[in-house]
C-alpha cells in the first residue's frame, strides 16, 4: 500500500505533462490542416528525379 504514495502523483505528474503537451501542440498549430498530407499524396510532381543511365 505504501507504493501508492509514489504511483498516484507520479501518474498524476505524467498525466499532466501529457495534458500540456497536447495544449501546447494545440497552440502552435499542429492540427491546423489535417487533409493536406492526405492531399499532397495524390499530387503528381514534375520535380522527379532523372532515371538513373545504363
């Protein structure tokens, strides 16, 4: 029973940072376009690299 006074805050603590991370991705916009890469995936390039001679 004693091992609960360090797992609980430590779970806490962890559950926390957790929470702030999600807040700060939140605020610098990580989740703004979430159909660009979806997008941009289907996109032909014209930038392709030269097939290799020989």
């Amino acid at each position: 029973m004693n091992i609960l006074l360090y797992l609980i805050p430590i779970a806490l603590v962890l559950g926390g940072l957790g929470l702030a991370a999600f807040f700060w991705s939140l605020r610098s916009g990580q989740f703004d376009d979430l159909d660009g890469a979806a997008h941009r995936i289907l996109e032909d390039d014209d930038d392709s690299p030269n097939p290799p001679k020989g």
